[in-house]
C-alpha cells in the first residue's frame, strides 16, 4: 500500500456510485418493469432510499474519521467539497427524505395529493453533492500520488 494511500478517496468514489446507481439510474428504472405498480415502487423507493442514505452516513463518518486521524484541525475551507455533502446529506436526512416518505405514504393508501417540488429539491441535491464529491475524491487523489 502506498505511504500517502487514504481510504476516503475510494470511499468518496464508492460514495459516488451508490448515489449514482440509486439516484439517478434505479429510481425511475424501477417504474418500467413489467408488473410494477405504483404503490409498490413508492414502496421499494422508500426501502432503497432509506438505506442508500444509512450508506451515504457511513461513508461521511469514516472520510470524517480519517480527516480526524490525519490532522489535528479539520478546516472547512481545505476541505469544502466535503462539507458540502455532508450538509446536503444532512437536509436530506431531517427533511427531504421524510416529507418525500410522508407523501410516498400518502400515494400509497390513495390519498390525492398536491403537486409538490421535493423531487426537483432532492435531484438538485444529489447532483451538486455527487459533483462536491467528485472534486473533493480528485483533489484527495491528485494531492497524494
């Protein structure tokens, strides 16, 4: 293993496919198989998503406990394209996943609801997050070889 090696930057790149695998490819994949309603993939999203963001937790502490281990000071503007998705994945953690949960619930014992921007809101995230991350694991990477 090479002297400079550090776990977050394939954590970071894990990190990135799960969201990129989740987000953006099995969310709206799912709808298209055959025999999928839409009660039961509001169901499966709601498994999946809540697991990818227990996922997305674990890959934030341990990059968060490896820039603890390597320095004494963690400073937020050496390491911004990490902070931001940890703050994203805060909001999406107290907010967005749980309002988007409540009208999954909703949809799912038939209720009519309102048109709402949460998915916009969370896309949205998960784009500038998976971007900060992909800056962040290239300028870890390049700073190491």
């Amino acid at each position: 293993m090479p002297k400079n090696f550090h776990v977050k930057v394939p954590l970071t790149f894990i990190w990135i496919g799960f969201i990129c695998a989740i987000s953006f490819m099995e969310a709206w994949l799912k709808f298209q198989a055959p025999g999928i309603t839409v009660t039961l993939g509001l169901g499966i999203g709601k498994l999946v998503f809540s697991a990818l963001n227990k996922m997305e937790w674990i890959f934030a502490i341990a990059i968060l406990t490896e820039q603890v281990y390597l320095r004494k000071k963690i400073l937020i503007k050496d390491n911004l394209f990490y902070f931001i998705p940890l703050i994203i994945l805060f909001i999406q953690t107290v907010w967005i996943l749980p309002a988007l949960d409540l009208r999954a619930e909703a949809l799912i014992k038939g209720q009519a609801l309102t048109p709402s921007n949460l998915h916009i809101w969370y896309v949205g995230l998960e784009v500038l997050k998976t971007i900060c991350l992909a800056v962040f694991g290239i300028k870890v990477y390049t700073k190491n070889i």
